[in-house]
C-alpha cells in the first residue's frame, strides 16, 4: 500500500486536497491507479486533462515510488499517509495538510503540548534574547518546539530546545537526503537525536524558493500555537502566523519598538488582533491553559441534561473523563469533522454545560 501511497503525491496536477477527493471517491489509493480514465471524468472536479495525466503518469510514478521506498528502508525513515493512525491528528484537520509525511527522528508528533516558533532570518540580539527567555519557561511543560531549521529565529529556538532538554522538530522545505542551510548540518543532527526533521518532499527535491510557504502550513498545522518572534511586513513567519489564524489555531507575537523593522510584523499583527501579546513563557501557558493546577474531577449529573444530540452526549462523555480537550482531540476521539463538533459544543455552550477555557480549550461547567 505505501507504494502507492507515495506514488499518489507524484503524479503531476495532483495536489493534496485533490488528491484526498480522489481517494474517497474511487475506495482506496490503489484503486486510484486502476480506475479508467472515463470513471476518473465522473468524479466532481476531476477533469479531462487531469484524468489524462493521471494515465500518462501513472507508472513513472509508481517506479520513482519504488525508488523512494528504497531510499526511506535504508535510512530508517518513517512514512506517514493521512489516513494512519500515527498521522498527526493537529494536522490531519487541516482542509490542506500533505497526503504524506517523512519523518526522521523520535519524537512523538501527537504530543499533547506543541507550539512553532517563526521569526526572521535576521534576527537580532533583543530576538534571540526573548527566544532564549521563552523556551526556557516552557522547558516545565514538556513541549514540543516546532520550526523550519532557517537561519535566525528557526535556529535559535531549536537550539535553547536542545539546550533546556525540549524535543525539537524542524520542518523542511526539501527531501531528507540533504540539509539546508548546510551550515545546520550538526544541528539537524542533534535534533534527530533528541526530536527530528519532517518533510512531505521525496529524496532528491530541492530547497526551491517556492517550496517554503508551502511547507508553513506544516509547522503552522502541527501546533497548538504559533509564537512569532521578531518578523519584518513580509515573510515566511508572518505567512506562517496566517496559516495559523486560518487553522483557528492560537498565534502570539512579542511586541518591538515601533521604529525596528524586525518587530513591524510582531507590532501589526497585535495591532489588528491577528496575534496576542506576549511577554514571557507566562503568558503563554495562562493563554493556553498549561498552569493551572489539575481540579479534582467533577462528577456532571447526566440526569440533568435532557434533549442532547448523539453527538453531544458522546462529547460530555469525554470531557467527563478529561479536565479539558481541544477541538482537535474531541475530532480525533469522535472521528468526526471540526465544523459539526465546533456545532455541537455551541449548543453545548448555550446550553451551559460545556465552557470555552483560554487556548481554545473546553471543559464541563
């Protein structure tokens, strides 16, 4: 099944959310490969040229698959498709997240505390302080530290990761036979050792320019938060942070001087209430609700709810069994999608039964 799996993401004009549709049209990956081209026309968005390249590709694909699965084997690299149970459940939720995922490393990517760290390349002493400062506070927390191994920022926060025992995951915009910048060749060593490097690029791609917002919305997906520290008007952080806020995921900013052009990106996305201000480690965990000290469980009286849907009552079930859940996780648990489970905790909500905590986190009243 994993050639298969891998040559779906090769054929050309196939991209993931296409992709996805074809899958669950046609039954399995496999059958993708076997459908003909007139059964391929029939699927809602799937036209003539499409379908064409779907045949004409379709063995190359499959022989470059065959490569891939050679070169993964051999250096012990694991291979997620979206549909495996180990694929991060935060990104899984995701409209647009990769059909496949290649990760080297240890660490465990459904942990239940991750945040991105983003920044620029340029970053200067007061951004590199405030990183330090920060993955320091979170080093009680046991998180998982998210970003894209670049220069500045990236680096910083893998190494006070590494530095304060954190896992670390640098999310790359190529292959995993190569690194880039080279320069970071011992770090993402390190980082292997003690968390890890993912990609959804086969061995051999390069580290074109184009290829890195496209992998943001990996490092945005993968996380609870996204921390940006220090980001000029335009750049890969603030796409990032984007990405994040179209996730309704948490993004936090630290604040600069209104003169620095390293902070106008931190400085506008507060301003226009894209990102919350932040000062510290503190701040972050009070937002996302990682200080407070574990409540004694309460015990709801289901007889006093009347008139709950199937799926409500399946999510008081699991509250009742956990002091809070994010959204995600009750999706993950439900096997169900964001939109009716964010319908029903509505409900749940008016009803006063379920309450919205910091980090957009739920729990019974």
């Amino acid at each position: 099944m994993l050639l298969f799996q891998i040559a779906v993401t090769l054929i050309p004009g196939i991209g993931d959310i296409t992709g996805k549709k074809l899958i669950a049209y046609c039954g399995d990956v496999e059958a993708v490969f076997k459908e003909k081209k007139q059964h391929l026309m029939r699927i809602p968005g799937i036209r003539e040229t499409l379908a064409g390249s779907i045949i004409s590709h379709r063995n190359d694909a499959l022989r470059r698959a065959e490569k891939e699965i050679s070169f993964i084997e051999k250096y012990k690299i694991g291979s997620f498709f979206f549909t495996d149970d180990l694929y991060p459940h935060r990104l899984k939720n995701c409209v647009d997240s990769p059909m496949m995922l290649y990760h080297k490393g240890n660490t465990e990517l459904n942990k239940s505390k991750i945040v991105s760290i983003v920044g620029t390349r340029s970053a200067t002493e007061y951004g590199k302080e405030c990183c330090k400062s920060i993955v320091e506070g979170l080093a009680e927390s046991d998180v998982l530290i998210v970003s894209g191994l670049a220069h500045g920022i990236d680096a910083c926060a893998h190494r006070e990761a590494l530095k304060n025992g954190l896992p670390t995951l640098g999310v790359l915009a190529h292959g995993l036979d190569r690194i880039y910048p080279a320069v970071h060749r011992n770090l993402a060593q390190k980082m292997i050792d003690k968390g890890g490097l993912i990609t959804d690029y086969i061995s051999e791609t390069n580290p074109d320019r184009e290829n890195f917002p496209k992998r943001n919305r990996i490092i945005a997906g993968l996380s609870d938060a996204t921390i940006i520290i220090e980001a000029a008007k335009k750049g890969g952080a603030l796409i990032t942070a984007d990405i994040a806020n179209s996730y309704n995921r948490d993004v936090f900013a630290v604040p600069g001087k209104i003169t620095d052009t390293f902070s106008e990106g931190c400085n506008h996305f507060i301003k226009t209430n894209k990102a919350a201000l932040i000062q510290s480690a503190a701040d972050i965990k009070y937002l996302m609700g990682w200080d407070t000290k574990k409540q004694k469980d309460t015990v709801v009286q289901r007889k006093l709810f009347v008139n709950l849907s199937p799926e409500e009552d399946a999510i008081v079930k699991l509250l009742e069994k956990n002091i809070q859940l994010s959204i995600d996780t009750i999706c993950l648990e439900l096997q169900t999608t964001t939109s009716h489970v964010a319908a029903a905790l509505l409900n749940l909500e008016f009803e006063g039964i379920v309450k919205t905590l910091p980090g957009k986190m739920y729990s019974l009243v």
